[in-house]
C-alpha cells in the first residue's frame, strides 16, 4: 500500500515575494497563514530536492502532490496571477519528472483571470502531466467556482477527466458581491 500527501506545498521565491509585496488584508488571509512566513517554513516549502525526498522517507510518504499553498495566486492582480501560475506549474512539472515515482502535481490557477485559467488549466494537464488542480479560495473580488466565469473551467475539468482540490482560505466579511449561486443538495 502507497502513502500519498495529497496537499503538500511547494513554494517559489517569485510567488513568495508577489504575496509578501501584495499587502492582503488580513481578513482576506487570516492568521493561519502566518504559520508560512517563518524562515525555516519558507526554507522547506522552496524545497523540491533531497532534503523535502529525506523528510518524506521519516514520515513514511511515497508520493507527495505537490501545490502552492493559499492564498496562492487567486488574490493577485490577473497579469501576475497568469505569469507566477505558469511558473509554478512549470517548475512543479520539472520536480515531476525528476522524481516520478515520488511527487505529481496539482496545477495552480490564475483564477483572477477565468480565460487564463482555462488555459493553464489544459496546458497543465495536457502538456505537463498534472493529475488535476488546487484552487485556493476565492478571488480579490470574492468570485468563488460557483460563479458563472468559471462555467467554462469546470466544464474543461470535466472533458479532461481531472479533479479539483479547494482549500478553504478565511473568507472575507459579506461584501453584497460574493456569489450566491451554489445551492445546498435539499
């Protein structure tokens, strides 16, 4: 039997620096995030080498999927959020194949921009071998997956056969704009 980590994250020095300078609120982040910003914790998750593959034979994992953790890049601006999304999935696909018997990958999405992440969404999939893709919460203008932007992204997931994991990130206070579309199975 494999032990698999289905959320372990992975972080790259240009995400980081964009999260940092972003200046989020912090009801938008909340305090659990805090927990990222050590240095010993920002040391481990740039990690995708011998050190990360050490820790993972201490603790018994045989594969970890790797992702960026929240607030990923769902609360940047859209061009950033496009071009640090690529990254990411880029330099996830490369520890994938370096190490395939050990690590795959869950896509990051630059959710800011829908169309974008459609196409990163088939790029990453497609091209680059991710088993599917984490969504970190909400967009900066608290557009969830229920809104109908997304209908074109689901539908995508869906034709390609591939799974979304979504990470709850603290939710802002109602703002009157959030979407109310998703309704409760009665």
């Amino acid at each position: 039997m494999k032990i698999i980590g289905l959320e372990e994250h992975f972080m790259t020095p240009e995400l980081e620096l964009a999260q940092a300078t972003n200046a989020l609120p912090p009801e938008q982040v909340g305090s659990f995030f805090q927990l990222f910003k050590s240095r010993p914790v920002q040391e481990r998750l740039l990690d995708l080498g011998d050190d990360r593959l050490r820790q993972m034979d201490l603790l018994g994992l045989d594969v970890m999927v790797l992702s960026i953790p929240a607030p990923g890049v769902e609360l940047l601006a859209p061009a950033p959020a496009v071009a640090l999304a690529r990254q990411a999935n880029d330099r996830l696909a490369a520890a994938v194949r370096a190490h395939p018997d050990r690590y795959a990958a869950w896509a990051a999405l630059p959710t800011p921009d829908p169309a974008a992440a459609v196409a990163e969404l088939q790029r990453a999939v497609q091209e680059l071998g991710c088993c599917g893709a984490l969504i970190n919460g909400c967009t900066a203008d608290n557009k969830y997956l229920d809104h109908p932007d997304f209908r074109p992204l689901l539908a995508l997931a869906a034709q390609l056969g591939c799974p979304f994991t979504c990470t709850r990130r603290c939710r802002p206070p109602p703002c009157g704009r959030c979407t109310t579309t998703a309704s409760a199975p009665r």
